[in-house]
C-alpha cells in the first residue's frame, strides 16, 4: 500500500486544485450519485437495498476528500466517516466479501480520477502545472483510499465474525429444534436457514481432527456448489444436502459418515439420525472411513450397547479377540471363510494364501474355541464384526 505520495504542488496547480475543490464542493450530491451509479452497474453483487448505504458512504466520503484537499491535510491522516464505517458493516452482515467493498472503492476512484482529469482540462494550466496537478491528485487519491480501506478493514471483521457467530448459533437452533421432532413451520424455518426443507435431503457427517474451518471446506467441496446446511455439533460438523447421493473419495482428509436419502421434515430427521449412527459405529468399531449408513447399518444396531456388544464378542471369540497379531490373523481368515460360504478355495483366493494355510487357520481357531466353527456360527459370525469392540 502506498504511504506517500507526489510532493506538494506548486502555486500553479495549487491553484487549479483550489477551483476544482471549490466547485465540486457545491455539486457534492450530484457527484455522489453518479459515482453510487457506477458503483452499481460495475459491482452485479450490490442489489438496490445498498443503494442508499453506497449513496451515503459515498457522500460522505466525497465531503471529507473536499475538506482534506482544501485544507492541506495528509491523504494518509484521514479518518473514516461514520457512514463508511456503517458501509462496511453491511457488507459484512450481508455475506458479502472485504474484496468486493475494496471494489466498489476502486470503482469509484477511477471514476473520480476521470471526473478530475476532465475539469482539470478546462482550469487555465500551463503544461508543466497541468502534469503537476494530475500527479498529485492521482497520488493523493491512492494514499487517501488505502488509508480508508485499512481503517474499515477491522469493524468489517469485527461485524463478520458477529454475524457468523449469530448466524451459526440461530442456524443450530432452528437445526436442534427440527431434530427435537416437535411440530415446525417449514416454510419459515426453510427460510431462516437458507435451505429448503420440503424436498429430498441426504445427511452427512464430517469429523475428525479438524478444526471447524477445515470441516466446512470439506463439506462445501463434498457438495459440489449444491445448496448445503451445515451446523456445528460437539466436536463434528451436522451437514444437509438437497441430493440423494454423495461422493466422498478414499482419500478425503477427514471422516465421514453418511445416512440415507429421506423426503422432507421427517426425512431430514432420518438422514442425519443414519449418519449420526454410521459415525458411531465407525468409531466404536474402528472402522475406516468413508461410511455410509447402508453398509454399517447393522453394525450400528449391534453395537448400541458397547459395553453389552464387548461382552458378547469376548464370550463368543475368546482367545480370539485378544488383539494379538496371531488373533487378528485367524479372525481375518474366519470372516473371509464365512464370506465364501465356507469353501477353503475360495477364502484362500479372497486372502492370497495358499489352500492349505487357511485349513490350519480354521483347524486353529477351533482349538482356541472350543468347539468346530459350524457351531454357533450366526453368533460367531456376529462376534466376528464387532471384534473391533474387544480392544476399544
């Protein structure tokens, strides 16, 4: 950013800065207007609610330029007026984007420099003194907008941060509230959240070793530029997405867990309960992620109970939940073994092993529990994917 600019002028420009300062001066709210004009056709982002805000940043701003130059004052001692400041604020509470006002400050600043340039055209100068005063009006004009920008900066953070705040914690409860399974206001509630609640939704859920922030720019590329909701939940991120289907890839870089496609009000309750029960189990179970309610659903039902589902896969396994590598090893080869319907070809082809080490496995793992493995197989079979439970 600048911090000086063109020395003083001589008297000669001085002069012709003097008579341009002195006309505008009367044609403030017209100037304020065509630069307000500008501002708007040039920024598509500005609807006509702003149009009264930009107008009152803008003359303001005008007033304090004409009053500086007339002056002598620095460009870089000026201190934002308080409608500039109110400007600022509302493109915060808006959503809309610092670089976007700094925009709309730019726009403006080439539109008033053409403005000087052509009434400058017409104050008697001579060369040297025309040059002069266009070099230091040009300069004088980026110090005074950079100044200005820096001092809007900080209360555009400050409201954002508020807003983001107040909107995330109305957002969570509006959410908490539709959760709850009360009766609810779709259209109003649909409207507060910006998301629409009559339609499809599939929930998801992101956690994981992330802070918020980073949560959120996996939801929002999860999602793919559709309309998402999110709503931090504890240590995770509750999201919506008006979909019936989500592509998490294997190497996302934090857990997801997600629930089933479900219509309106109560399908809304349904995805994220599923998403909420698929994360449960991943982590319970440990397993890896992405998981989808539809392919855990059943481990979720087993494992509601944890302490209950530990009992029973020790009761059932044994030796055989210990967590040894020699346990981990025959549990592996039983589950590929039931997987393919109890052929020894088959599991040894699933494994990449030889035929006759995934018999000594099974010979094994009998010896270690006691009985054959074609008894008590629908309970073994269960223990077997909770096995995860045992060294939780």
């Amino acid at each position: 950013m600048r911090q000086s600019f063109a020395s003083p002028p001589t008297r000669a420009s001085r002069a012709g800065i003097e008579e341009i300062v002195a006309e505008m001066s009367g044609e403030l709210d017209d100037v304020a207007r065509f630069l307000t004009d500008v501002i708007h056709q040039e920024l598509d982002e500005l609807d006509d609610e702003m149009y009264v805000g930009t107008l009152q940043s803008v003359r303001s701003n005008l007033g304090l330029i004409m009053t500086m130059l007339h002056e002598g004052v620095e460009p870089s001692d000026a201190v934002a007026p308080s409608e500039a400041v109110a400007y600022a604020k509302e493109y915060a509470r808006r959503g809309l984007s610092f670089e976007l006002l700094r925009r709309a400050y730019r726009a403006a600043q080439a539109a008033f420099s053409r403005m000087w340039l052509e009434r400058l055209r017409t104050v008697d100068l001579d060369p040297d003194a025309f040059a002069e005063s266009v070099g230091f009006f040009n300069d004088w004009l980026f110090t005074w907008i950079d100044a200005l920008e820096r001092q809007v900066l900080e209360p555009y953070m400050t409201e954002r941060e508020r807003w983001i705040r107040g909107s995330a914690a109305m957002r969570a409860e509006q959410v908490r509230a539709v959760l709850a399974g009360g009766r609810v206001d779709v259209a109003e509630v649909s409207t507060r959240l910006g998301y629409e609640l009559r339609r499809t939704h599939l929930a998801f859920i992101v956690y994981g070793d992330g802070a918020f922030p980073d949560m959120e720019r996996v939801a929002l590329s999860l999602a793919d530029s559709r309309n998402v909701l999110t709503v931090p939940q504890g240590g995770h991120l509750a999201c919506w997405v008006g979909h019936s289907d989500l592509a998490v890839p294997e190497d996302c870089p934090l857990h997801v867990a997600v629930g089933l496609p479900g219509a309106g009000v109560e399908g809304f309750r349904r995805s994220h309960l599923e998403a909420s029960l698929a994360r449960r189990a991943a982590e319970v179970l440990g397993l890896p992620g992405p998981v989808r309610f539809e392919d855990v659903g059943l481990d979720a039902l087993l494992s509601q109970d944890a302490d209950e589902a530990r009992r029973f896969v020790m009761r059932e396994l044994g030796p055989l939940a210990d967590g040894s590598d020699m346990s981990r090893r025959l549990v592996k080869t039983l589950t590929a073994f039931y997987d393919e319907g109890s052929s020894f070809v088959r599991a040894a082809r699933r494994l990449g092993v030889h035929e006759n080490t995934v018999t000594y496995r099974v010979q094994r793992a009998e010896e270690l529990l006691g009985h054959p493995v074609s008894e008590r197989r629908l309970e073994l079979q269960v223990a077997l994917r909770l096995v995860g439970l045992a060294s939780a």
